[in-house]
C-alpha cells in the first residue's frame, strides 16, 4: 500500500513539473513574431522628423544664388590721367550746383585752390612755405594751371575779398595757397570719348553728403605746360 502512494506522489510531481514547463514554453512563444514584421512607428517618425530637419538646415545654410556682375574698365590715356587734378578741382567747386565759369573770378580761384590744396599730385614747381603753412605757387604755373582750366585763358584775375586762404607775395613773386582741410572727393572716369582734337571725358563725382554728380568735360589736346589738355567746357549730366 505504501509502496502504491509513493508511485502516485512521484507521478503527481512528474505531472507538475511538465505542466510548468509547457507553460514556460507557451509564454516564450507568445513574444515571438510569427515571421511577422513589427515597424516601431514612434522611431521612424524621429527619424523622418531629423531627415527633414537635416534637409531643411543645409537649404537654409546654402548661399542664395547671387547674379554675376560685369565690370567694365575704362582705359585712361595718360593725357586724361594727367588732368585728373584739374577736373578734381572743377568738380569740387561746381559741388551743390554751380556752373563753370572762368570769367567768374570767384570761380576760377575757388577751382585753382580746390586743384591743389590737398591734392595726391602736385606741380613739380610748387613748393612748401617755409612755414610750411601753405603752397609757394609761382606766377607762371599759375598761369599753367588757368590755362588748363579755362583753355584760351591763362590771364590770372586779381583775387576777390569774397575767396580766402590765398594771396600774392610780392617778394617771392609767387601765389601763397594756404593749406586746409577739407573734402578731396572722390572722382571716378566714367566714359572716354577721343574726339578729332582731343576728349570727352564724362566723371562720377562723390559729393561729401555722399550724392553724386556727373560731368562731362570737353577738352582739346595740346596744353599748356605740364598739363597736356585745355578745359574748353563742362555739360552737366
């Protein structure tokens, strides 16, 4: 009898044990697929989320198309480079709209000063007072530089009560420019037309409230001195 019970203890335990491991194996089955494929759709929208991202930034970041620009350059003869502080000065002075004049002899001072008074070029004749407060300018180059201002006019006109900053030295016989600041204005030549007896020459001046002004010099060829052209006119654009 008691051998009868232990047969039925063991088998009992038996039992027991296969029950716990058929239902071990049917929970890991329950996590597997099946040959089904699962998307994690939470990740594939952040990956898409940072692909877009991704694109967008290197959109934002790359340089807008910029049209290329041609730049002209202009040839400058050195007849005309040469008279460059001369329509300097004009221009200077026709600032804010005045005419060129040189009958005006208020004009003619104030664009004569405004050629050499802080220009990069000076007349290999004009020299520094000795002290060194203005421009020794001897007579005959003054008459060169009238000339080249006002072709057919290399008369000097007694300097009006009106025009400052220069006088004439009897004892050196020259002109004293005295040296001041002010605006030297940018000049830039614009267009160059050789005409049968010399130039067109057109100019972009910038003004010193920055506007600018056009001017068209005509000048002939075969100057007066160093200056290798005459001012005959000025047409304003």
């Amino acid at each position: 009898m008691k051998k009868f019970v232990k047969m039925i203890s063991t088998a009992a335990v038996m039992g027991l044990l296969m029950a716990s491991l058929a239902a071990c194996g049917k929970k890991e089955t329950g996590n597997e697929t099946s040959g089904n494929i699962v998307i994690n759709e939470t990740q594939t929208k952040e990956q898409n989320e940072s692909t877009t991202g991704a694109s967008k930034e290197v959109d934002e970041t790359k340089p807008p198309f910029e049209e290329t620009k041609t730049e002209v350059t202009i040839s400058v003869p050195d007849e005309v480079d040469t008279m460059r502080p001369i329509l300097l000065g004009i221009c200077k002075t026709m600032s804010g709209g005045r005419v060129y004049d040189g009958a005006d002899s208020e004009f003619f001072w104030n664009s004569i000063y405004a050629a050499i008074n802080g220009s990069n070029w000076i007349h290999p004749d004009i020299s520094l007072s000795d002290d060194g407060s203005g421009y020794m300018v001897p007579k005959e180059v003054m008459a060169e530089y009238a000339e080249a201002m006002f072709a057919g006019n290399s008369g000097i006109p007694e300097i009006p009560a009106t025009v400052g900053g220069i006088e004439f030295d009897v004892d050196t016989d020259c002109y004293v420019l005295y040296s001041a600041e002010g605006h030297l204005g940018s000049m830039e030549f614009m267009e160059i037309e050789e005409t049968d007896n010399g130039y067109e020459v057109t100019v972009a001046f910038t003004t010193k409230s920055g506007n600018v002004e056009t001017h068209t010099f005509v000048m002939t060829s075969g100057g007066y001195g160093v200056f290798p052209c005459a001012v005959n006119s000025v047409i304003d654009e």
